[in-house]
C-alpha cells in the first residue's frame, strides 16, 4: 500500500515555479514583440516608422539599463546581508564552543574517563598480578568526591 502511494507520488509532475527573473524576461519579450507588430502594422511613412524604432530602442535601453543597475544593487545587499549573518552564526557558534569547554560539565566526563581509563589499567594489573582492590578503592572514592 505505501509502495503505490509512493509510486503514484513519483508519477505526478512536480509543480513548477515562475521566480521573478523568468517573470520580467517574459514581459520585456511581450513588450518587444507587441511594440514592433504595431509600430510595423501602423499606417505610417518609412522615415516616421524609422524615427519610431529608434524612440523604442533608446526607450528600451534604457529600461534595461536601470533593471541591470537595480538587480546589481539587490546582489550586493542580499551577499552583505549574508555575510553579515555568516559572521554572527560564527561568533556566536564560538561562544557556545567557549561555554561548552569552560562548563562544569565537560570537565566531569573528563575526569569520568581518566577514572574509567584508571580503572581498567587496575583490572588489568590485578588480572596479571593478583594485586589492586586497594587501588580500586581509592578510585571510586576519587569518582565519589
């Protein structure tokens, strides 16, 4: 049963997403081919028709132009706005770094594993030798303290 759903999920398109740049490359395209069909389907003579390409050419340029110098400006605020909030996680990822090395906490499981590392050296040595539950002692009573 889930393996269908599953299937039937992989089956399906997936939606598709029209972000802004697809948006306003779409509408400068509309926009040229709507402005050259009606200048060329206008009753006009040859030179006005020409003087008229022109406007639009230098109309257009300049909206290209500001769209270049807008979407310039907006990079360049979103990378210092991400560089910005880069720098704080950082700064404050050291600080609980700091906090965690510093804490009283780290400093117990430390000691719990020098203890246990102790401890096993004991075992070891009193397998070998027969010699160490007073040793032992002392390490617990370490461990209690």
């Amino acid at each position: 049963m889930a393996q269908q759903t599953q299937n039937n999920n992989q089956n399906q398109p997936e939606p598709t997403n029209i972000n802004a740049k697809d948006f306003i490359i779409g509408t400068l395209i509309g926009g040229i081919v709507g402005a050259t069909t009606a200048l060329f389907l206008a009753p006009k003579s040859g030179k006005e028709l020409r003087g008229n390409l022109n406007e639009q050419a230098v109309v257009l340029r300049e909206k290209t132009g500001q769209l270049r110098e807008t979407a310039s400006q907006k990079g360049t605020e979103f990378a210092n706005v991400a560089k910005e909030k880069a720098s704080v996680a950082k700064e404050k990822t050291s600080q609980w770094s700091q906090q965690l090395q510093d804490s009283e906490f780290v400093n117990k499981v430390k000691t719990l594993r020098s203890v246990e590392a102790d401890a096993e050296e004991i075992a070891v040595t009193e397998d070998s030798d027969g010699v160490g539950a007073e040793a032992t002692e002392r390490e617990e009573e370490k461990v209690q303290s």
